[in-house]
C-alpha cells in the first residue's frame, strides 16, 4: 500500500483518546484467511462499504466487505457525528457556473436525499444512535460573517440575530446565526455497527485487519489479495476515502486528499455550567470559517467540539493539535474555561480537486466503481454513495446528479501534494479574520 501521510498518521497515535470507543463495543468480525468467491468485494468497512453491502444484499447479492483496521477504525468510526448536508466544498455559484442551474439543484437535492437515507436507515433497522437536533445551525464568527449569512439568508431556514441566541440556549461570542431545518447529530459508531449488524443478518461477509494488498483483473472479474489468502469477485467497490491508497488500485493516485479534523469531548457538564454560558441548546452547529469549528451538546451532557486545521502528522504535531482544539474551545466558550477535555482524537476527511464527491466507475477497469470525497460530510454522503455504488454493481442506474459523477482531476505534484495544503490555509486563517 502506498499512502502519502507517514506511517504515523494510519497507526493508533492520532486515533488514541476516542470516546466513540467507549460507547458500543466494536462486533465481533473475524481476519480473513483462505479463498472466498463472491459477487461483490468492497474494499473499505466504514458508510460508503457498509452502506453499500447493506443494500446489495437486500437485492440477494453475495458480498464480502474487507477492512484494513478494526471495525470503525478510520474516518466513520471517529467523525463528529453531525449528519447534515454537505459533501461539497464548491460554493453554489461556482457550481451553477461551472455544472448549470439545473445540476446544482440536483445536486443540493441529493444533499438532503442524503439526510433523509440515514434517517430511514436508523428507523428500518431499529438503529438506536443517540440522535438529536432540529437541523443544524450556522453561528456567525464576526459581523462580517453576518452579513454574508444575512445576504444568502432565503425562506427555506431562519435567520437569528445576536440578540436572539440567548433564547436559543446558544451563549457565545456570536454575531447571529441561520438554522435550516435539515440534518441531526448522532453516535458515528452506533450508526455504523447498527448498519453493519443489519448486513450481517442479510448475509454480508465482513473481515476485519485484513488490508487489500493488491487487485488484479481476472476473466471472470477481479482478484483481490490480502495477506492470508485472496477473494474472487465479479465487481469490485473502491469505498477507502480519506484512507485510499496511492495503488489500490493505481487509478487513485493523485485523486484524493486527506486533510486532518481532530475532535475533543468533555466531561458531562453540570445544569449549573450549561446556565453559566448560556447554552442548553441540543442544535449541532458549526461556525462560519474556512476553518471551521463544529460543535453540539449531546443527550449525555457532554460537549462535543471539533475543528479543522492539522497539516503534519507525528506525535509532536498531534500534541499541538490537540493542545490547539482545547485552545479554540476555551476562548469560544469562555465560562467552560476550566471544564477539561477527557477525550481527544484526529482523523482524516477526504477532499477531491473539484471539490465534490465522486460515485462512478474506476476507468479501463470495467466492474470496478468507487465512491469518495465528501469533504467532511461522510454520514450522510457516504451513505447515499454506498447506495449508489450498489446500484452500480447491480447494473442499475445510481440516480446520481451530474456533478457527482464526473471522474475526478489529479491534484498536481502527485504524491507530494499534501505541500499545497500550508498556503491554501494560510489564505483560508487571512480571511477568517475578517
């Protein structure tokens, strides 16, 4: 496997202190080991894979679903748990410039599709995932943000003014804020092993600590090796994300970008901390930077607030990320100053050179498909991308907007990428300030 972060980044460094972890203990899924024929092999065991297996085996298709970590090791099993719409990172003026009006409003369509999906999902399936929040809510960062909040402001959310916050249980530095009334927060985990134990009973093969290590194309589809044996397989579904590799298989190189979000829980809050700053509001929220902050207060009283923004990957710049978070968090959320942080981890989101998912085949190897770039935005995209992908693999059509299924450009300097992430945020921390 060829991976562009160091070695450090894929181990448990980064990953150590997830409270996730503590809140459903991971199903028991064996190594594999031997020969195994099946129709469908997904390389990846987070939503897209698990998604994806989920749905083929509804329509009676044999799968085996390959993990190269423990169950829920990699970005689904440590995000922060907001499901909400997104997967893009392209604004939507560029998009209607760059895709036409039409695509653009396929594509928020598919947004909330996406939502929707996973809010059926825990309902068919008796998913119990500690759900909450009315939509999501966007808090100014400044009174500049403000008015561009005010600017875009249209009847299909609500507008708060500063003086309104208060009332909405949403103490804070803030200049006013816009709900929409889409998206819910939940445990990443719980939602992952409850769609998993889902596939599970309708016959999907999940492997744990067993990384692909090659594919090669075969007469009859393809062969997937590991290190202890290899699965036979008409189609293949790409489903790694922010954790691809450079060669599995070889058309992914140069086609993704891991950038680092890392996250902090606290300790339950008292009734009497939560009246100190204001906030009693159960709204999943994030700010209005490029560098953004997300946060919510969970059913369990404890505070959940993440942030983008770590470039190296490494022990003492994994210190200085975490030290950073509980920095930001203090300074945003002044009376809880002395509240501690008793769990802190990163993990990888996944951007692509367009700044939109993609959901289609893998050229020059017919059977082969991936889904991947969802910007931060995995819950709910790479849920709705497993179940595109599965449609692929069933030969149906994966009702995608024409955005999502254009093949994604190489990102320049090939493996040595990552060197254009310090002035991308450098410019993004600059207007920030504004």
């Amino acid at each position: 496997m060829k991976r562009i972060f160091p070695e450090y980044t894929y181990g448990a460094g980064p990953r150590d202190g997830c409270w996730w972890d503590e809140t459903i203990a991971n199903p028991n899924w064996p190594e594999f080991q031997g020969d195994l024929n099946v129709d469908v092999a997904i390389v990846g065991g987070g939503f897209t894979g698990v998604s994806a297996a989920l749905h083929l085996a509804e329509n009676a298709t044999s799968v085996a679903v390959l993990e190269a970590g423990p169950p829920g090791w990699g970005a689904s099993g440590r995000n922060g748990g907001f499901c909400c719409l997104g997967g893009s990172k392209l604004g939507q003026k560029s998009m209607v410039r760059r895709y036409g009006r039409e695509a653009a409003q396929a594509y928020e369509t598919a947004e909330q599709d996406a939502v929707q999906l996973v809010a059926d999902l825990l309902a068919r399936h008796r998913i119990d995932a500690d759900t909450h929040s009315n939509g999501e809510t966007q808090l100014a960062h400044s009174r500049h943000a403000m008015d561009v909040l005010r600017r875009h402001a249209d009847e299909t959310g609500i507008l708060h003014q500063a003086a309104d916050l208060p009332a909405l249980g949403m103490g804070g530095a803030f200049f006013g804020g816009y709900t929409l009334p889409v998206g819910f927060g939940l445990n990443p985990r719980k939602y992952l092993f409850g769609l998993a134990s889902a596939a599970a009973a309708s016959g999907v093969n999940f492997f744990q600590n067993s990384p692909v290590l090659n594919i090669e194309k075969t007469t009859s589809g393809f062969r997937l090796k590991t290190s202890a044996g290899q699965v036979n397989a008409q189609v293949v579904l790409i489903c790694t994300n922010g954790y691809s590799s450079e060669d599995i298989p070889d058309w992914m190189s140069g086609r993704y970008l891991p950038a680092q979000s890392t996250v902090m829980v606290t300790r339950p809050l008292s009734q009497a901390e939560l009246s100190a700053q204001g906030w009693n509001s159960d709204q999943i929220c994030y700010d209005t930077r490029n560098l953004l902050h997300y946060f919510r207060l969970m059913p369990d009283g404890r505070f959940l607030f993440g942030m983008r923004g770590g470039l190296l990957s490494s022990p003492r710049s994994e210190a200085a990320i975490r030290a950073k978070v509980q920095q930001d968090f203090k300074r945003m959320f002044r009376a809880w100053a002395s509240v501690e942080a008793t769990h802190i981890w990163s993990g990888m989101v996944c951007l692509s050179r367009s700044l939109m998912p993609y959901v289609g085949a893998v050229p020059k190897q017919p059977g082969m498909f991936a889904g991947f770039a969802y910007h931060g935005n995995g819950v709910a995209m790479g849920t709705y991308s497993g179940r595109a992908l599965a449609r692929l693999a069933l030969g149906q059509d994966a009702r995608l907007p024409a955005p999502m299924r254009q093949s994604p450009e190489r990102f320049p300097l090939g493996r040595w990428r990552r060197v254009l992430m310090p002035p991308a945020y450098a410019l993004f921390a600059l207007s920030d300030l504004r």
